[in-house]
C-alpha cells in the first residue's frame, strides 16, 4: 500500500484485532462500557470503522465503498485481502479514508472535537496527494545514494552470507547493521543496534562482525560462522 508508514500501522492493527476499540478495551477491563459513542452499539473495529450513521456517509461520499465490504469479508484481516485486486489508488484513499475515520474518533473522544464530513473527505484528498510527493522524496533519495553498485548473490548451499555495517553519519553515535541469508537467499536473522560511541571507521566495521557472529551463535550458526570467519577475516 503506498500511505504513510502511520497508517500502515493502523492497518497492521486492524487487521490483528489490536486497534484500542471499546469492546477490545471492555475485554481486558480497561473500560466499563463497551458501547460506541455515537450510537451505543458495541464498539467493535468494523463498527467504528464502517458501521454508524456518519461514517457510512463518508464511505458514500468518498467513492470508496468497494474497500468497505466488511460484512461480507467475514475478519478484517479477509477484508484487507481481498483488497488486492482493487485499484492502487482507489484502494490507497480507501486506506486514509479509514485512518481518518479512526483519528476523528480519537479527536472526539481525547479533545471533545469533531471535524465536519466534507472537511475529513478534503483532509483525506489532500493526504493522497501528500502520499505520492512523500514516497518521491524517500524513493529518489533512496535512489540517490545506492548501497553498492552491485546487486546481491545468494552464497554457494551451505554457507550463510553476512552482510554488514557500520553507521558513522552522526557524532557521537554508531549505527550497526547485519543481514544473514543462505544460498536461496532466505533470511535467517537481521539486526540493527545503535549505541554511544566514538570509534574510528575501522573499530566500528570490526564490532559489527562481532555483532553478527554473537547473533549467529545465539541462533544456533555458529559451527557454520566460525568455520568460515577466519577466511573473511
Ligand atoms: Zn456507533
């Protein structure tokens, strides 16, 4: 989905029913009311989402009602499926258009705010726009400055292929990294750590080879690390 990394976590959290609705609350007895506050239905993540008075005109309103076949899907997490096959950018306002309903709800309850339709359905245009200017700058950028000229090959069978560094872009602070993949290329363990230090280039790339190989051996590689480090090194 191209959104903002916010919404796709909104997203993750509908679809692992871990979005703070009331009735998710009234489970673990965090609230004593499980009801929505518009309607007094229970609040379940369909509700809130799709299912009252204003945001089923907002849905209308918005050309995106094919993303919001909920009853149909059965879960969320079908729901977010069989989004597949629909358009990119129908399904992405689609996507906003839910993250915007799920912040109104917040306003209204934290702030006692409420934001009238056609201004939530501007404020969701005008983040589809935003979208598309936000993944140029990080998708350029990226472009900008490639890692290697190279591109990746998978290692021969049996040996794992660690690839590594060290971070040294801001004072004061090392960055490390590490990716450990085998020969079909799968990933059998990935860090990052980033700790206080003032170590010149040298002390850094060392401690990410040893990062890495504690790592391995943690996770069980070690004959295959050490039988192989001492050629790397
Ligand atoms: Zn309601």
């Amino acid at each position: 989905m191209e959104v903002f990394p916010k919404a796709r976590q909104f997203m993750l959290r509908v679809c692992t029913s871990t979005l703070p609705v009331r009735r998710m609350l009234h489970f673990r007895h965090m609230v004593d009311d499980d009801t929505c506050l518009w309607c007094n239905r229970v609040e379940t993540v369909g509700h809130a989402l799709f299912d009252y008075e204003r945001v089923r005109d907002l849905w209308a309103d918005s050309g995106c009602e094919a993303t919001c076949r909920w009853e149909e899907a059965g879960s969320m997490c079908d729901l977010v499926e069989s989004w597949g096959s629909l358009n990119a950018k129908l399904l992405q306002k689609g996507v906003l258009l839910a993250w915007g309903i799920w912040q109104e709800r917040n306003q209204k309850i934290f702030e006692g705010k409420t934001t009238p339709n056609d201004e939530l359905l501007n404020r969701v245009v005008r983040w589809t726009e935003g979208v598309g200017s936000y993944s140029r700058r990080i998708y350029t950028s990226a472009k900008r400055v490639p890692a290697s000229g190279k591109s990746w090959k998978s290692p021969p069978e049996g040996i794992v292929k660690l690839n590594m560094d060290a971070s040294l872009a801001k004072e004061g602070w090392v960055g490390l990294g590490v990716i450990a993949r085998d020969a079909a290329g799968r990933v059998l363990y990935a860090a990052t750590r980033r700790m206080r230090a003032h170590w010149p280039s040298e002390i850094a790339e060392a401690q990410v080879i040893d990062m890495a190989l504690k790592i391995g051996k943690q996770r069980g590689l070690g004959d295959v690390l050490s039988n192989r480090i001492a050629k790397c090194l």
